[in-house]
C-alpha cells in the first residue's frame, strides 16, 4: 500500500462495506439494465474486470448477466473485496467470481486480457483520469469494452417541501457536496482537474466512445424497509462529511429525519423514496477492423 492510504482526508472504504453493498442492493434494477445494455454491445464475453468493484454487488450480476465469463473483481479494499468474494459464494458464483488486491491505476498487470471493463464511481476517486482509463483499457482485447459509470442525476429520496425544516434541503446537501467533491479530488495524489466529458477522456485515453445512456432507478413511495435503510444510511453519512459545511437549521433537520423513534424520521414517514439516474458511457478499444 501506498502512502496516500494514510491521508488524513482519505475516505474509509472498508468501513463503508455495509453501506456500499446496501447501495447495490437497492440498485440492482438499475444496475440489471445496463449490465442488459452492455451485454447488447459485446460479443463473446469470456472474462470481465469490475475495477473499483466494492462489495461486489454489479461483479457477480455481471457473472450472471455473461454465464460463460469469469469476472475478476478489483479493489484496495481488502474488507470489500471479502465480502465480494463472500456474496459471490452466496449466490454460487465463487467459481466465476474472483478478487484481486490493487491500488488503481497499478496492480492491473496480472488481470488482462478481458473482453469487457466495468468501473462505477472509482476512477472518480483517482487523481489522474485519463491514465486511469488508459490502464483499464490496456487490459482490455482489442474490440473489448470499457464501460464506465460516472455522473448521473443527484439522488433524490423526499419532496422538497418535508413539513419540517426549510424547504429544498436535498437541494442545498447536493450544492455543499459538490464544493467537498471538488476539495477531495484537489487533494487526491496526483491530483489533475479535468473537463468531466467522458467521451472525450475515454477518446483521450485512446479507446473509441461508442454510446452513453442514463439508467433510471425509480423506487416510488412508500419505501420498502431495505430502501428506507439506505436512505437513513446514507442521510447519515451526509450528515457527517457535511458536518462543517451545514448550518445549524438543516442540521436539525437531518437529526430528525435520522431518528428511529421520530414520527417524522426516515423510518416512519409515508413520503420516503428512491429516484436516481447514473450514466453509463462506453467505449471500444481498437480492434483489427477498425
Ligand atoms: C464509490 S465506491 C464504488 C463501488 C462500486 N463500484 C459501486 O458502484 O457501488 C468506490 C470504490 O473504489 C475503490 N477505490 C478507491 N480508490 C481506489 C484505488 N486507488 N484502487 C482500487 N480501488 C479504489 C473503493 O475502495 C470503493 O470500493
């Protein structure tokens, strides 16, 4: 491990495992319907990359959603990439879905070739994008796909107008988290800004754009008790790397909202729900064709 792992504003991903994994769970529509449009664009898929994988949930639907493939799940979590290997067992997959310890952009060496590279919100967290992207698509066969998941639509689980606190509170997290998104990508190592036009950084690093589309996930009220789980979840996780940048209203506002016992909190209000939409943009490395 590098040093940068020491960093005092570097985030615990091992630590985030449960929320991570809950998130895929609640994603899973989503995620099955551009895993469906990925499977539409490629041809022959013997072995997948999830690169940045997490818990793993998207790994082993990509195993299922390519029945002949192996998928090498990639992480530096080496707690995520336990419970990966843990949830692929569960779903009988452990034979199809292996792990493998790396701090991206390096450690991709042994895992090439494969014919598809899934990477969703991890090449976000490197400094230099565009050499991330180029590492990924090195393990890539010519004509294989790079696809990766960036950007999207903030989520949304309340309506604007709550019936405590001020109004748009969702609104003004979504504005503090863009200024803290900013400040963590200046202080990754490395660190180089960029216009985030994926298209342009996949073409930049040298593979050739061939579609992007924004998957919907659109779980209407009332939420079941998984949804509210990880909306009180994530509520808290705002809640706390927010925490000097939100005022005092809003923060009352969350304490209430994340309180078990409070008629108005996550767990008990009617109006709770899940609406998000993340954007898939693919490309091909070059191929003998072409
Ligand atoms: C926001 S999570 C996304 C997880 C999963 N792909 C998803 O979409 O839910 C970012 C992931 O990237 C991983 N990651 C961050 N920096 C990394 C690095 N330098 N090398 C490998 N993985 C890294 C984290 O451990 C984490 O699992």
């Amino acid at each position: 491990m590098t040093d940068h792992h020491h960093h005092s504003t570097e985030i615990d991903w091992d630590a985030m495992g449960p929320l991570l994994e809950l998130e895929g769970e609640v994603q899973i529509p989503l995620l099955e319907q551009a895993a469906g449009w990925l499977r539409g664009r490629s041809g022959g898929v013997r072995r997948v990359l999830d690169a940045g994988s997490g818990p793993g949930v998207m790994s082993c639907l990509l195993a299922r959603e390519f029945p002949e493939a192996e998928v090498v799940a990639v992480d530096s979590g080496r707690e995520l990439l336990d419970r990966a290997g843990r949830r692929a067992a569960g779903q009988g997959l452990a034979e199809r879905v292996r792990t493998h310890l790396a701090d991206l952009p390096g450690g991709l060496d042994e895992v090439g070739p494969v014919d598809l590279v899934w990477s969703s919100k991890a090449v976000h967290h490197l400094g230099d994008q565009v050499a991330a992207l180029a590492a990924l698509a090195r393990c890539l066969r010519p004509s294989g796909l790079l696809a990766v998941s960036e950007g999207g639509l903030p989520r949304r689980w309340l309506p604007r107008d709550i019936g405590i606190g001020r109004p748009g509170l969702q609104e003004r997290l979504d504005a503090l988290n863009a200024d803290r998104f900013t400040e963590m990508r200046a202080a990754l190592p490395g660190s180089k800004s960029e216009v985030e036009d994926w298209p342009a950084l996949l073409a930049a690093a040298g593979l050739e754009p061939v579609g992007t589309r924004t998957f919907l996930l659109d779980l209407p009220a009332p939420a079941p008790p998984a949804v509210r789980e990880f909306v009180a979840a994530d509520l808290a996780r705002l809640r706390e790397k927010l925490a000097d940048r939100i005022d005092a209203d809003d923060r009352a506002t969350l304490g209430r909202l994340a309180d078990p016992d409070d008629p108005e909190g996550i767990h008990r209000r009617p109006d709770v729900f899940l609406l998000s939409a993340q954007t898939v943009h693919a490309a091909r490395r070059p191929g003998p064709d072409s």
